[in-house]
C-alpha cells in the first residue's frame, strides 16, 4: 500500500483511522476516568487503504493504491 499527497509527492506522513485496545480505569458507573496504569495498547485493525488518509500538514486528501 502506498499513500502520496496530490500537492506535493515529497509528503510521507498521513492521518488515518487504525482501531486499539486499551485498558481504563473507570468510576462505579463506568464512566472513563484514565488509562489503566501499565496498560498497553494492542492493534485490532491496522490502517486500510478504503479509510480517509489526509496529510499531516497541508491536510491533503491522499490517494491510497494497494
């Protein structure tokens, strides 16, 4: 998969969805209070080439081929 920025093909960083895991700490009621202390995140789905990939800086709509 590679993702490239229509303005400007020298941009490498992109902003897009990948679903984690973690741990929280939360009230009686279940409500979020902070990540467990010692929690550690664990990937469920990695990044994929159908979500919305945007440029970190200039906030491009990327073209993603597989």
């Amino acid at each position: 998969m590679i993702a490239t920025c229509p303005k400007n093909s020298e941009h490498k960083r992109f902003v897009t969805v990948a679903h984690v895991t973690e741990d929280w700490l939360v009230d009686e009621r279940g409500d979020f209070v902070e990540v467990a202390p010692g929690s550690e995140s664990q990937v469920v789905h990695e990044p994929h080439p159908d979500n919305i990939w945007t440029y970190a800086v200039c906030g491009a709509q990327a073209r993603v081929e597989r």
